[in-house]
C-alpha cells in the first residue's frame, strides 16, 4: 500500500517535471497594454495562429510603465507607452529598433498618424501606432441642459472661463489629473502656442486654472468614466475613448444618464498610443510576430470597434463599424483633424515648473 | 548548555573547562541576537544606503534615471572619482520650496488626529474585548483580524460607495428625515480621517487588548474597595497599567499614516497636501529619483529621531521607577 502510494506521488511528479519542461519550449510573448484596451479575443486568436503564448499585463499610467522600464529588466517584449513619454524613453536607450523586414504589414499604416508620430520617434523607427485620440470635453447632456439651458456646448470656454464653469460647479466637474494635457489645452484656449514653456505663457495658464479651481471637485485621470457614467457629475475633461466607455455604461445601466463629447473648435491635443519593443526584451521574433500580427487590417479593427479609439492603420479602416468610423467625435472630419495639435515631450526643467504649477493649482500650495 | 555551565562552574577540577562552555554559550546567545541584527542590515539599512545614494546622484535621461549609476568596472580609481560627483544639492533644494516643509507639517498633522480618533475609537473595543468572558475572546479576535481576509484597496472602494452624495450614508439620513441636502463627505479631510481610522483600527486594538487583557483586574477591586469610584480607577489603575499598548498601538497607526497615499489619494479631495503624493509626483511625474529619495530619507528622519527620543525618555523614567 505505501509502496502504491510512493510511485503514485513518484510519478505524478514526474509528470509535473515533463510538463514544465515542455512549456519551457513554448513560444511565448510578454505584452504589457494598458487596462481596458483590447478585445481578448484577439490575443487567443493570435496563439491560434501562431502558437506563441501570449502573456498579458496591464497598467494605467505611463508613469508607471515608465519607471518600470527606466529600472530596466522588466521582461516585457511589447510595451504600449504614449507617444511623449516614448520619445524621452528612447534617448533614455529603453527600446531598441524595430526589424522592419519582419514586419511586412507596416505597409497598412495610415500616413496621417505616421506622419504626426514621427515627431516623437523619428522615421518610426522603434514603434507602431495602437490607438491613438484626442483630449476633450464629456458630459452629461441632460444635467448640462438644466444647468445652461443647452446642451450644445463646443468650446474650451465652457471649463476655462469662471462664470461659465460656475453654473457647472454644482451638478459636478472633474479636471485630468495630467498637467501635460491639461495644460496645452488652456495654452491653445488662449490663443497661444500649445507647446509653449515660457515662464510668461505658464504665468497666464496659471491664473486662468487657479481662478476656475474652485468649480472643480476633483483632478483625476481615470474616476471620471465612472463617475460620467452614473451621473455623479456633469462635466469632465477627459480622453476620448473614456468618455466613450462612460457612454456605454450608461447606456447599459440604463438609469437615463445620457453622455455626449466633444472636441472644442479651438482644436485640442492629439495623442498616440505606440507599441514599442525594450532593448531588453527576452523574445525578439515573438515581438514581431505579434507587432505584425497586430498590424492586420481585420485585426486591428477589431479593437477598435471594442474600445472606440481610432487606430493608425489605414487598411483597417473597411472593417471599422460604420457607426463609429463615420462618428466625428471618434475619426475627425479632415477640418477637425487639421485643428487638432501634438505637444513635445517637456525638458527636465520645464517639467518641474509644470509639475510644480500643477501641484499649486490642485492643492492650492 | 547554560545547565551544563551552571553544574560545572560548581566544582574547581573542570574550571578551564567551564570557562570554555561559558564562552560557547556566549557565542550561541551572540548568534541568537545576530539573525534579527541581519535581518535589519539586509532590509533596512542596505534599502536606505541606496536610497540614500540615490538622494545624493542628479537626474537624468537614462537608464537608470539618475547620474552617477555606480559601476565597479573602473576599480577603485573610478569608484572614488563617482563618489566625488555626489552632492547635497537636492536637500538643499527642499529647503527653497515651502511646499515640501509644508506636505511633512500636513501629513504629521492628518496622521497626529486620526491617530487620536483611532486610539478614542478602539480603547473601549479594546477594554470590551478583555473583559469579555475567556470562552468569547478568541472569536472576538478573529473578528478584529477578519477584515484583513479583503483587499484594503477594495474596502477604501467601499467607503466611496458609503459616502459619496448618493450613497448610502446620504440615502439612509435622507430617508430617516435627519438632513435634507446630502452632506459632502466625500474628497474632504473627514473622509481621509475616516478611511485612516477604519483601515488602521485592528492596529490599535490588538496591543491594546494585549495590554488589558494581561492586566490583573483584582487591583480594580482593590481600588474601589478602598474608596475610588469607578471612573477614578480607570483612569488611576486601568489607563497607566494600559500605556505600554498605547504607545505600541499609536505608532502602529501614526507611522503608516504619516506616509499613506491610497487613502487620501482615493477619499481625500485634491488640496490634500501629504508627502506621499509630493513624493509620487517627484518620482513619478519628474522622474526626479534624487529628489524624491531626499524627501523619503527627510520623511525617515521626521519619524525616526521623535521616537528615538521618546524611547530615550521612557526607558529612562522606567529606571527612575525602580
């Protein structure tokens, strides 16, 4: 009876031995994305195809992917940072080059991103667009009504200028708690430079934040879809595709709450999520599998038509849904686009005096 | 082995021979005291020489983000000529900007009353856990310790759901008549208090209920026997003998709270000023490790020297006591 039991154990260690072993051979690719920013079925359908394992991490702030990666050994094979932070990240020698004779299907790509992406990586030579959106206004359409008296709001002015954002005050207001996306905004408000770090330009932005800061309950990047979405407030700048994910949990809460967003006509900042390899990346050929795989016009669409951002890929564009390919507020008209901006990473110097103008604003110290 | 060094120091003939036993039960005791001693050096005090380090390099674009990263590749020559590039120039730039003096005085401030609420709230679940019969005891405990069985991060969520406007603290007053405006707790300074005394309360009740419960409860009979009323013996008897587990149980609470950033973070509104999110900001918004490791070493230090010197004196009066 022992002895039964003695091989029985012997064995199924064995077996647990011959397993491991086994996975060890497995292919497999490391993706670290952002929460919330894919249809899971594209990532089995890649192990499908390809039989490379896909292990799948996320995150939800480039600060955090940052320090992950300025740390160094992070295991990751794909990371997906935003295109500012990206481009400090390569002078910091995080990623390496992309071998592009791997990665037949970069010929999909739409030149009107590629073009705007190449400002933070020259040559896209180390990454790819993912998605891609703009900073804008979201809101509740039927509190916004009762307050103004319309729901048809359109500029920059409805947060920037105190009288108006007073009568929003009530019914609640979230600001991104993201000086970088904020702060441009007000620049572009006032008819400045959007990139612009002179000590004159910041002094103005300043002032027009500390005297609407009463109005706002709160600076936050991520509790506003939320708080959007149960009517908890009535007024947040945000992230497109948020804004998006807010309309839909109304919709399925069905509480009649009713979430609109829009891009001011003053024009408002783009960004471009872009997948990118660490030059420490345990499996190269894995990550160009996946990078071009991810490259698929039917593919990518595919996300696209889970997240409700727009993608850089031009091929993909016949099988986005019609509803949200053709939603401006999702892929801008050419003349809205034409108004749209990019910002520059900030130098160490001028981040601190943004960061520090930031904290002032917020805490009022 | 002490036993064999007390039986053998009895008789002269094995005199060298004890004198060796008692030095090898010297060396065990040694030991014994070694492994906390190691204990501390691998994960105290090597954590805050590089931390330490750190605060003395200067910030950079690379990887890692700061300058001088020690290599050993240039032998002592090169180590000493990266020693030479450290400095103290990010202490003396905390200095310049009253905003870090005042993120410690907030913070020390915040933790110093949800300390005191903490201690006012568990004392009498403390004193109620210890008089309670000896059979219920264990269970009590068991409740005291349940909540550590959920994510904290998942019973901060739940307080928002508590306190915010609509929810369900606002609905039942509502309902009861109490108010007719819900009341705005939520992102204000009584949501952090509240969020720090909840999450922190089993900190408090633990020493003090091993304080209590230790307490022998015939010198109460003996104080009322002689006279004193209840009330004067609790705070003549009871409250004096209990003052080992409330110093242990308001540093338990004080010293996280200091530095807490989700509480606030996820309760308090943003004119919360504490030196968690200062040092967030500074490591993750500036990508300045340097200076965010002066404010962490700063932080230490703050903590560190009160409490020393509070050690210090009580360890003193305790001698005057005998």
């Amino acid at each position: 009876m022992v002895n039964k039991a003695f091989w029985l154990a012997a064995t199924s260690a064995l077996a647990t031995l011959i397993s491991v072993s086994a996975y060890a051979q497995e292919r497999v690719v490391n993706v670290y994305n952002w929460s919330d920013y894919i249809d899971s079925s594209i990532i089995t359908d890649f192990t499908k195809e390809t039989g490379i394992k896909v292990v799948y991490d996320v995150f939800d702030s480039n600060e955090i992917l940052e320090t992950k990666l300025l740390a160094g050994g992070s295991g990751y094979d794909v990371v997906v940072p935003t295109a500012n932070f990206l481009s400090r990240q390569i002078s910091a020698g995080v990623f390496q080059k992309l071998d592009k004779s791997k990665l037949p299907n970069l010929t999909n790509m739409w030149d009107v991103v590629s073009e705007r992406t190449a400002k933070y990586d020259p040559g896209n030579e180390y990454s790819i667009n993912y998605m891609w959106g703009t900073v804008g206004l979201g809101f509740n359409k039927k509190k916004v009504e009762e307050a103004l008296g319309t729901d048809k709001i359109d500029s920059w002015d409805i947060v920037f200028n105190p009288e108006k954002l007073a009568k929003l005050s009530d019914c609640g207001v979230y600001f991104l708690d993201s000086p970088t996306d904020v702060i441009p905004s007000v620049l572009r408000y006032l008819g400045l430079d959007p990139e612009s770090t002179k000590a004159e330009d910041l002094a103005k932005v300043e002032e027009v934040l500390l005297k609407v800061r009463p109005y706002v309950r709160k600076f936050h990047s991520s509790e506003y879809i939320n708080a959007l979405a149960n009517g908890d407030i009535c007024m947040a700048i945000g992230w497109s595709g948020d804004v998006f994910q807010a309309r839909d949990r109304a919709v399925e809460a069905k509480q009649g709450v009713e979430v609109g967003y829009v891009i001011p006509k003053e024009g408002a900042e783009m960004w471009f999520d872009q997948m990118a390899v660490p030059a420490d990346a345990p499996h190269l050929e894995e990550a160009h599998a996946f990078l071009n795989y991810m490259m698929k016009p039917e593919v990518i669409a595919k996300s696209t038509n889970f997240v409700y951002f727009p993608n850089g890929n031009k091929a993909s564009q016949a099988f986005v849904n019609k509803e949200i390919f053709e939603d401006p507020a999702v892929y801008p008209t050419p003349e809205v686009l034409d108004k749209l901006f990019t910002v520059s990473p900030y130098d160490t110097k001028s981040q601190r005096q943004v960061t520090r103008l930031w904290t002032k604003v917020v805490t009022g110290q | 082995m002490s036993d064999t060094a007390i039986v053998a120091s009895g008789s002269s003939p094995y005199q060298s021979n004890s004198a060796i036993v008692r030095a090898a039960s010297a060396v065990k005791n040694r030991l014994v005291i070694i492994v906390p001693y190691l204990w501390l050096l691998f994960f105290f005090l090597v954590p805050f020489i590089i931390v330490f380090k750190i605060s003395l390099s200067q910030s950079a674009i690379s990887m890692p983000p700061y300058t001088p990263a020690f290599d050993l590749s240039g032998g002592i020559g090169g180590f000493w000529s990266l020693v030479k590039q450290l400095s103290f120039d990010n202490y003396v730039w905390l200095t310049q900007d009253a905003l870090y003096f005042n993120a410690y005085v907030s913070s020390l401030v915040i933790a110093g009353i949800s300390t005191v609420l903490t201690l006012v709230v568990g004392y009498p679940i403390a004193y109620g856990m210890a008089r309670a019969p000896a059979t219920l005891r264990p269970t009590l405990l068991m409740l005291v310790i349940l909540p550590f069985w959920t994510s904290f991060l998942i019973r901060v969520y739940a307080w928002i759901g508590i306190l915010k406007p609509e929810g369900l603290l606002n609905q039942l007053l509502q309902g009861l008549g109490l108010i007719n405006e819900p009341l705005i707790i939520l992102n204000t300074h009584t949501a952090i208090f509240i969020g720090i005394v909840y999450s922190y309360l089993p900190f408090m009740i633990l020493p003090l209920y091993s304080a209590l419960e230790k307490m022998d409860y015939s010198l109460i009979e003996a104080a009322q026997d002689l006279g004193c009323k209840p009330i004067g013996a609790f705070w003549k008897v009871t409250f004096p003998l209990s003052i080992p587990g409330v110093v242990a149980g308001c540093l338990l609470v004080f010293i996280p709270a200091v530095g807490e950033f989700v509480i606030p973070d996820l309760l308090g509104g943003s004119q919360t000023l504490m030196i968690g999110r200062t040092l967030w900001n500074e490591f993750f918004n500036n990508r300045d490790w340097p200076v965010a490791s002066a404010v962490a070493i700063i932080l230490l230090l703050v903590l560190v020297i009160p409490i020393m010197i509070f050690q210090h004196v009580q360890a003193r009066s305790q001698e005057q006591g005998r």
